[in-house]
C-alpha cells in the first residue's frame, strides 16, 4: 500500500521533473495511464506560465514576450509554488528572468521586473485603518524608538542604480514617445497602491533608508540610525510624523 505522502511526493516529482516514472506503480486503469500524467503535466505547466506572463506584461513590453515566456515556462519547471496563493507566486522570478537567455544583455531588467512586482502587489491591496500621529506621540520618546511599525500592505520600497520608475510609468502612461533614454542614476522609489490604484514616489537616500528599514520590521531607532549613515542632519521625528500623516502606518508594538 502506497502512504499519501509517497504518492504525493511522487506525483510532485512527475508534475516539476516530468519523471513520471516512480509514480507507475500507482497508475491503475486505461491502456496508457501515463497518458493522463501528460496531461497534469502539461497543464501545471501551462497554468503557472500563464500565471507568470500576467504578472509581468510590463517585463514583456520591454524586453520581449518571447523570453518572458520562455522564462515563464523554466522558471515554473524549477521553481514550483511554495505557498498555496497564486498572489504569492513569482517573487524571486525578476532576478530568474534577468539571467535567463538573452536578457542579461539588458543590464536594468531585474530592477524593472522587481519593480512591476511590487506594482503588482501593491494594486491588488487592501488598505487597512491607519494609526493616527497622536497614537504614536502617547507612547513617548524612548519607548517609541524601541518600537516597530505595520506599514499599509500596499507599501514597497526598491532601490535601483536605473531610473526603472520614469520606464515604469511610461508604460504605465500607455505612451509611445519616440525615444526615450533611461538614464543610470541611484533611485529609490516607494510604491504605494490599494484595489488598483497605484502611485511612484522618488524618496532621498536617508527618507528611503528609514522607510525601508521600517517595512522590513526593524525599530524606530534602528530605522532612524540607517537614515543618519546617509544625512547627518536626518530629522527622524519629522520623518515619522510625515509618514504617519500619510496613513502609512497601521500599527505599532513594543520590542
């Protein structure tokens, strides 16, 4: 008697590797059963490369869907879904594609692909209540820098040595200029979206230093001390208070 994890295991096998062939023993009825692998073969295949291509189409206008696809369809043979949301899947694809066939003859294309997810998933949040700034002044100084915040699910942050966020919103501008040069600059860009809307904001070094700390569940002080390594003069009260007024911020624990 097969147990259910060896079963499941093997089918798994089959389905990424296409080695169907520890699986036989199980395969009962029909002339050809491995016919009928075939076709969950086929059809994991083709449902998570269409998956991908959906999340990417910004990635296909600029480098090709061609190699998007052919991506798509390595990447899923390689890389099967770890989480059972198909929301979930893809993050780690932008550094995939970048270094697959020909793309790593376009040297921005990761930081583009990583920024598009991060537009993907912003414009797919649910915005949550924010906390007001008197919430957070109440706990007072010194606990307040010992503290960690919850940003809006639809908050991001990427750096990139390209100028990605002035080719993103070209694309999504539904522009065709007839030439644009995109420049290489060290960006850092906040992504913010909630039910389809989605916004690109350029920060400064310290303001996304602090941000990004932040978002990543790091303290208030920690935050505050990686904005001081970029600008000494990095007035970290006034940047928290500016992104709580901007309903950033959804809640606050004590470390």
């Amino acid at each position: 008697m097969h147990l259910l994890a060896d079963l499941q295991d093997s089918f798994a096998r089959a389905m990424t590797a296409g080695d169907a062939a520890p699986f036989d023993a199980a395969l009962v009825g029909g002339l050809e059963p491995r016919r009928r692998i075939a076709i969950h073969v086929r059809h994991y295949e083709t449902s998570l490369t269409a998956a991908l291509c959906d999340k990417f189409p910004a990635s296909a206008w600029l480098a090709g869907a061609d190699l998007v696809r052919d991506a798509a369809r390595a990447y899923a043979r390689s890389h099967p879904p770890s989480q059972p949301c198909i929301a979930e899947y893809g993050a780690d694809f932008p550094r995939f594609l970048a270094a697959h066939g020909r793309a790593p003859s376009v040297p921005y294309l990761e930081s583009f692909a990583a920024l598009e997810w991060a537009v993907g998933q912003a414009s797919i949040a649910i915005e949550r209540a924010p906390c007001s700034w008197a919430e957070l002044a109440s706990r007072g100084p010194e606990r307040l820098l010992d503290s960690t915040l919850s940003l809006q699910p639809g908050v991001h942050y990427r750096h990139s040595r390209w100028r990605v966020d002035e080719l993103m919103t070209t694309y999504l501008s539904g522009a065709e200029p007839a030439r644009f040069v995109l420049a290489e600059s060290s960006t850092c860009v906040e992504v913010r979206g909630a039910l389809g809307a989605v916004r690109l904001a350029r920060l400064d070094a310290a303001a996304f230093a602090f941000r990004s700390a932040l978002a990543e569940g790091r303290s208030i002080g920690e935050a505050a001390a990686a904005a001081l390594d970029c600008d000494a003069g990095f007035d970290s009260g006034a940047a928290l208070r500016s992104l709580t007024q901007a309903g950033l911020v959804t809640g606050v624990r004590s470390t």
